[in-house]
C-alpha cells in the first residue's frame, strides 16, 4: 500500500469508456487499466463499479417511450460490456481480475458474492461490478456506494469524464460554475448538485463513507487520487 487508503472503490462512470461517445474507445480503456494496475501493483486493493451511459440510460429509452424498467434493464446490460472491456485491457497489464455481476450470467461473471469479492481483493485481485444494482430504478452510482459500504472499502473514488470535480453548476454550460475543493454531504444535497444522485450521497453521508469525485481526461488522476493527493472535490461530513 502506497497512499492513505488500503481499499478503494473506484466509480467509473460509462461515458469515461466511451471516451465521450457510444459505444466502448479502447486507447481510453487501456489507459484507465495502466492507471489501475499501477496502484493494484503498488499493494493497493482495488475494486470497481461500471457504469453504463455510454450505450443506454434508462431514462433516456423511457423518454423515448420505452417502459422504464426494461430499459433500465437495458442500462445495466450495458454496464456489463463496459466490465468486459476494462477486464481485458487489465488482464493484458498482468492483474488478475474477476466480473461479479448483480443479474447472473455464468459463462462471463461470477454472481454478486461480497464475501467472495473480499477474498479476491485480499489477493490482489481488481473485482469489477457488473450490471449494476440488478434492480430498475437505481443508478450505478448509488451501487458504487452501496458496494464501497458492503465490502469495506476506505473511500468512495467517482471518476468522470470532462470534468475534474465538482461544480456549482455544469462548467460545460455555465462559464460562471465554480470548483468545489471540499463539500458537505448536506450542501451537496442542498445545493442539488447533479454530478452524482442524491441516493448515493446520503447512503455515504448516512455511513460516513468518504467520496472524492475526480476527473479522468488527466492521465495520472487515478494513480494521484489513489495515492491521496488532493485533486477533485472531497466529500465529508
Ligand atoms: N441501472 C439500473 N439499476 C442500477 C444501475 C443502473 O436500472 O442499479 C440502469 C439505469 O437505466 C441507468 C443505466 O443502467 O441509466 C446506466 O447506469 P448509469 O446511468 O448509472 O451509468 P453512468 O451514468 O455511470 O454511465
């Protein structure tokens, strides 16, 4: 172990493997799999939670007319292509990984098992969550918190695509949106920030589970936040 932290988990929204648009870019997954395998060979356990904008978002298809079950279903198959792509590129660095997925299919994933999880994290393993929480309605975001609690994790890492924090507002729209160093779990609430949902932030806030939210475009931001540099915006009590 290098950094602060024993355990991370590492949130990795879907629009990070597209490297911005659909589907999977993999000079981006391979980049993010050097990051993490660097940390993984410096003794820092590392488990991570997949999300899936890059193909669907339930609510989207639901925009679009879908029932929104089925296209959060949709959602969360797309997770798990994301899971695939990341195991590769990770594999191909020399770490041992293994897909846990929250709807079961075998010939790719173990099922959800955190006990079991624990073990591979214990050896060095990077454990990569799939297909979400299994359930409509929910984000992989409140899954990465849920999951960092579950297992044991020392800090809640949100890794993001075109954006290295969090803002007042969305820096891509408004020129007047202001970085956050530090937030409250309540101002964050408060103030209604969408950077992350607000089911995620008050499971951390009611667990006391320590979040950074950085960005990824910086090719070192994963091994800086891993080894407890302050970059991003850190939430607390
Ligand atoms: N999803 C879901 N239940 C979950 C997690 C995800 O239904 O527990 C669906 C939902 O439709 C969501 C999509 O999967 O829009 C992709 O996940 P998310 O939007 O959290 O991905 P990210 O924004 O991180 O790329």
């Amino acid at each position: 172990m290098t950094g602060p932290y024993a355990r991370v988990m590492l949130k990795l929204s879907g629009e990070v493997f597209g490297g911005g648009s659909v589907g999977v870019d993999p000079i981006v997954v391979h980049g993010v799999a050097t990051q993490i395998a660097e940390v993984v060979k410096a003794g820092t356990q590392v488990a991570v939670v997949v999300g899936g904008g890059n193909f669907f978002r339930g609510a989207e298809l639901q925009q679009g007319g879908m029932d929104r079950d089925r296209a959060d279903y949709m959602g969360m198959l797309g997770t798990v292509m994301n899971c695939l792509a990341l195991q590769d590129f990770l594999e191909k660095e020399g770490v041992q990984t293994r897909v846990q997925t929250a709807i079961a299919m075998g010939q790719i994933a173990e099922p959800y098992i955190p006990r079991r999880a624990e073990r591979h994290l214990e050896k060095g393993r990077v454990v990569i969550f799939g297909a979400g929480s299994g359930m409509p309605y929910f984000s992989t975001d409140t899954v990465a918190a849920q999951r960092a609690l579950e297992v044991g994790a020392d800090v809640l890492l949100m890794g993001k695509q075109g954006v290295d924090g969090v803002y007042s507002a969305d820096p891509k729209r408004d020129p007047s949106a202001v970085k956050f160093d530090e937030l409250t779990y309540d101002d964050f609430l408060l103030k209604d920030l969408k950077v992350a949902d607000a089911t995620a932030i008050s499971m951390a806030r009611d667990n006391k589970l320590a979040m950074v939210f950085f960005g990824l475009d910086n090719p070192g931001s994963i091994v800086a936040v891993v080894s407890g540099e302050k970059i991003g915006t850190t939430v607390h009590a």
